[in-house]
C-alpha cells in the first residue's frame, strides 16, 4: 500500500490516474478484508480520507471473491447485518414484543412501557446492539437508545455481557514507537520555515530563499528516513500534513530516479547521498534537494 499511494504522490499527469486507480484496487480489496480507514492511512501515509476516496473507486470486479480476514479468531463478520451478529434470545424478543403490544393497546400503561425501557437497557449492558433491538420493535436506533437512558445506571450495576456477544479472544494491543524530530530539528525549521516559503521554481539554489528551503528539505527527508510521519511533523511544526506532503513530493517528482530520497533502507540524514556515485555522507558534499530541483536539466 506504501509503495501504491508513493506512486500516486510521485506520478506526473500523464501517469496519475493509472497510478490511482491501482492504489484504488489495493484500498478497496484492504477495506473488503476488514481493514479499517486509519489502519491502510497509517500504512500508507496518506489520510483516511483519502483511503476511503480511493476505496470508493475500487471497481467491483477487482473485489469479487475477498473474505473477510479473521486476525485473532475472531468470526468473520463482514457483510452480515448488526442484527445477525449477535441476536437477540428469543425469550427477551417475545418479551420485548409482548410490552409493546401492551403499550400500543393502552398507551397510558405506565409500568408496560417502564418495563420495556428496562429490558431494552439490560439487553444493551448485556452486549446486543440497539440495531437489533429496533429492528424487533420495528423502532428506529434512536428510540431506543432512548428508552435505555431512562433507567437509571444503580438499576444495571450487576448485569455483565453474554458470553455470546464477546470476542472469542480478546485482540491484544500494540504498541508502536512513535519517532519524532529532534529539538534541534524542530526549532531550526521553525526558522527556516517563513523563508522557505518564499521558493519558487525559478529561485536561485545559491539565494538565500534557496538555501533555506534545501536545509528545510534535509530535514523532512531526515525525519522520514527516521520514520518520523508528515503527521508527526505537522503537529511539531504547527503546520499541515498536506504542506510538507507536498513540498516533498515536489521534489521527488523532480529529482533523477538514482538521486531519489529513500526512506525504509537506513539512508543518512539527507537520504540524497547514493554510495559510488557522489561519494560518503558529508554536508559539503550531498547535494542540496532544492539545488537539484532546481539546476536546469
């Protein structure tokens, strides 16, 4: 998926829509797996908006024949409606039916519909969901998340959930560091930034205006190569995800495929310094990216 939305961002016009409309395939196919929106976004680097836009334009035939993974044991689910997952035991159901016949024939039956508030609210605490609550009292969701919140919470204390509607086993929780620029990385760009901004394509790399804005570009390369994400930088810079996505995709497109910035292979901090053809690591010696944006041909 990394490689898929890296080719969206890295494609000119002629070869976008070719490129999006794979990255749409494989967005689609992840969604259909189960695979929620931020978890393809995290993999991906792009957000979860975007994800759900490619997904959107998955063509059917591209999805037929998936099933849902099962990570953890878990039952499949995907595809099955709210109301088949987990339903409601048919005791409760006729119960349920039973009150509401009593209130439609009187509706002033104050303990009939007082009753059906409190099943509705044990049968929530006990795990079922409010779609299949409504869809046995012909209600909507509303209605009755309603009626539960009418019974006060000392009323359900003791009620635990069914053992039908728990996971089989529970997903455990993973913990990823989360890799940041450093302080000092940080406050040189907040300075560099207000210059920087000024860059066009035509700026001179030798100016003043271009220097800050390769040494700008070192950075966000820098923190990549770390695996440091545009969102993280974003927060740290006060800026958006899309700002440095962008400058940085910019100067991608624009640089030889052998000087291109790597990321997931242990590159140096400029990442641009490719070994046998401009030499070991050196500030004097890796080219500027803004420099090489910018030097004709």
């Amino acid at each position: 998926m990394l490689r898929r939305s890296t080719a969206v961002a890295e494609a000119d016009r002629n070869e976008a829509e070719q490129k999006r409309a794979a990255a749409a395939v494989q967005a689609g196919r992840l969604v259909v797996r189960g695979y929620t929106y931020a978890a393809i976004s995290r993999a991906a680097r792009v957000t979860p908006q975007t994800i759900a836009a490619w997904a959107a334009r998955a063509p059917a035939e591209s999805l037929a024949g998936l099933v849902e993974d099962a990570p953890h044991n878990e039952p499949l689910q995907f595809g099955v409606p709210a109301a088949e997952r987990h339903p409601v035991p048919a005791k409760d159901a006729d119960m349920m039916l039973e009150l509401q016949l009593r209130i439609l024939e009187s509706p002033r039956d104050t303990s009939a519909r007082s009753a059906l508030n409190l099943l509705c609210a044990q049968l929530r605490r006990r795990g079922y969901s409010l779609q299949a609550m409504a869809e046995i009292l012909d209600l909507s969701r509303e209605a009755v998340r309603q009626k539960t919140e009418q019974v006060p919470d000392e009323l359900l204390s003791h009620i635990l959930p069914d053992a039908s509607t728990m996971r089989q086993t529970p997903s455990p929780l993973l913990e990823r560091p989360r890799a940041w620029l450093t302080a000092e990385e940080v406050a040189r760009a907040r300075e560099l930034i207000p210059v920087a901004a000024r860059h066009r394509a035509p700026t001179p790399p030798d100016s003043e205006v271009g220097r800050a804005f390769g040494e700008l570009m070192n950075i966000y390369f820098a923190g990549e190569a770390r695996g440091v994400t545009t969102y993280t930088m974003a927060q740290q810079l006060d800026l958006t995800p899309a700002a440095i996505k962008h400058r940085m995709a910019r100067v991608r497109g624009t640089l030889p495929p052998s000087m291109r910035p790597l990321s997931t292979d242990g590159a140096p901090p400029t990442v641009l310094d490719r070994p046998g053809r401009l030499g070991d690591f050196s500030p004097e010696t890796t080219p500027n990216p803004a420099e090489v944006a910018s030097s004709p041909g």
